[in-house]
C-alpha cells in the first residue's frame, strides 16, 4: 500500500525503519536531535530510540567520521548526517583514505557499513561556500558508493538499500526536494542501488538527470511533448555504481543526448555519462551530445546572479531544440516555464514525482 509523503518525511520513515530492524543501526550528526531536525529528517528519532543511537556530536567532523568508521568495523552500522556537503570536506580523509579502502586492504574482511548523510542545494544567499554539489568527487574514489534521490519513494527506498549495505555510501540529499511529495511504501522496502529508471518515456531525445534535475528534465519534457517531441528522462538515481546499460539503451533509441547536473560543467559527472556512450557507441548518436551543468564559477550570493550559474526547464528545451537543428519558433515556450525568483525552487515542483 502506498501513500503520499514527503521527500524529509520518506528519509526520516527509512531510518526509523532500519533503527526498528537493527539495533546496531545508529545516526549522528549536528542536529540530530535540534527542534528542526535536519530538516524534518530526524525528528523524534531521540525520543524512540534514545540518546545512545539518535544524537548530536561537537562540531569536529573529521574526528566523529573517524568514530564512526571505527564503530561500523566493530559491528555497529552508522549514519552520519552533516547539514551541507562543503563539512564533510573536512572529514574527506577519512572517508576516501580511510572508509572506502579497508574493505579492500583486508581482502575482503573488513567491512565498513557506514552511511554519510550530505546536503547539497542552492538559494537564499548561502553563495559560494555553501551551495556546492561535490559528488563527481566522491564518485571517483573506488569503494564509495554515491546515491541521488529525486523521489520520495526513492529516497525511502534508496536510504535504506544504503544502510544494509556493508560497504560506505555517500547519500546526496537535494534540499529543493525535501518538500516534495510522492507516492511511498508503506512498510520496509528497498531500492537496489546502481539501477537507474526512466522517469518518463519518449524516443525524440534522452535527458539524462540526478536528484533536483530530474525535476527540470521533466518539466522540460512537458514543454517539449506540447511541441510533438517526446523526450525520453532517465533518473540515475546512485552514480557509482552508475548504471550505463539503461543510458545505452535510450540514447540508442533516441539518438540523441543530452546530460543535466547539479555540479560543475569541467570534469563532472555528465562528462562521464558523455564519455561511457562515445566509447561504447559513437554510431548511435544523431548529433553530438551535450551537457547542462552549472557554470564554472564559484556560486555568487547575489539573488541577481546566482540564477545565471545553474540550468532550469528553459536552458533544456534550448539544447534539445539545437539538438533537433530546429528554430527558436518550433518549440513555444510558455512565459510561467521557469518562476521569478529563480534562486529558489520552482513552486510546482511540490508533486507527486
């Protein structure tokens, strides 16, 4: 039986769920137990489980990821959450030199089944040192795992699959989304990670998309599908492992692709995307391929031009209408596409996705 929930509401269900399981289970972070709750995403997990599996820890990220990694080799299978991306680059030691190689260094019989929470999001003025999205990093380092939710359903799902997985995962959390709703299980249930989906069918042109922009890419498609072109959106979900077959298999269909992201255009993760299918088939390709990714520059604070840094639905009905060589008048766009303010989240995107 599904309901409707909300994308902070999906992530606190899963790990209430895994907590309820699995009394190794445990989640640390800045906040855990605060009145806000990370959001919404762990509130009242204190008061059920206690302060000995639900708390907040002192403001020393490299130090508590270093307890954690040692308590996930001991048994215990913690979740770290850090309010942005950019603290976690203080602990980044230990989760590439550390985390994502014991499994490795002892030939398989160290485990690290642990669970780093990350927020990423742009908006309100937070500007260069708290708006990035660093997962092509994290990506890159063999023996990570990287998740990206677009989802409710997923992000439960997805959660989930993370902590009973016996190796670490970084699990990259939009918080444009956190408000969103969609249809969830009820009950404990899992999402395989390293298997995309494909958000919505088409054969005009493949959108290849994670987290928020999935958003986008869909939004696009509808503008797109008015004009008679139906674009086909692919949802990564988790980008190591990453799942090329499903990306193979729609541009070989369609012909065409193009790659949206919420990080940098230089050496990000769409490039990666681009990369695999050129390898593997340059044939299949009608056009060349192209990439909608943030613009090399440290994020400004500046509400007039941070909305220049970032693709939205318009920038991707532009590329796919070059893609198809066609004439600005061969696509309307509709004057509401993108909103006014356009450093903050849509307001239709609430749901359900």
């Amino acid at each position: 039986m599904t309901r409707t929930v909300k994308v902070k509401d999906a992530i606190l269900e899963g790990m209430h769920s895994c907590m309820e399981r699995d009394e190794r289970v445990y989640v640390m972070g800045l906040g855990v137990p605060d009145p806000k709750g990370m959001f919404g995403t762990t509130l009242g997990l204190q008061e059920t489980f206690g302060v000995e599996r639900a708390f907040d820890i002192p403001t020393s990220e490299n130090g508590m990821t270093g307890v954690a990694i040692g308590s996930a080799l001991v048994g215990r299978r913690p979740i770290l959450i850090h309010q942005r991306v950019e603290f976690a680059l203080l602990a980044v030691e230990q989760m590439v030199n550390q985390a994502a190689k014991w499994h490795y260094m002892f030939g398989g019989r160290a485990r690290v089944p642990l669970v780093v929470r990350l927020v990423v999001g742009r908006g309100w003025g937070q500007g260069a040192q708290h708006s990035q999205s660093l997962q092509s990093w994290f990506a890159h380092i063999p023996g990570l795992k990287v998740v990206l939710p677009a989802t409710a359903a997923d992000a439960k799902g997805l959660l989930i699959a993370s902590i009973e997985d016996d190796n670490p995962v970084v699990f990259i959390e939009h918080r444009w989304l956190h408000e969103t709703f969609g249809e969830v299980p009820e009950g404990h249930y899992s999402v395989p990670l390293g298997k995309a989906r494909v958000a919505r069918e088409g054969d005009a042109v493949t959108i290849v998309a994670c987290s928020y922009m999935v958003l986008e890419a869909l939004k696009a498609a509808e503008v797109l599908s008015a004009a008679g072109i139906e674009a086909e959106v692919v949802d990564l979900r988790t980008i190591a492992p990453y799942d090329h077959e499903t990306v193979m298999t729609s541009v070989r269909k369609t012909g065409r692709l193009l790659v949206t992201d919420i990080d940098w255009k230089h050496a990000g993760f769409a490039a990666e995307v681009i990369s695999r299918v050129v390898e593997e088939d340059l044939q299949a390709l009608k056009a060349a391929p192209r990439r909608a990714c943030v613009v090399d520059v440290p994020r400004p604070t500046s509400r007039a031009l941070a909305p220049l840094c970032s693709p939205r639905a318009r920038q991707l009905v532009d590329h796919v209408r070059e893609l198809l060589e066609l004439p600005p008048e061969a696509i309307p766009i509709p004057a509401d596409l993108d909103p006014e303010n356009l450093d903050a989240p849509n307001p239709e995107f609430k749901g359900p996705f």
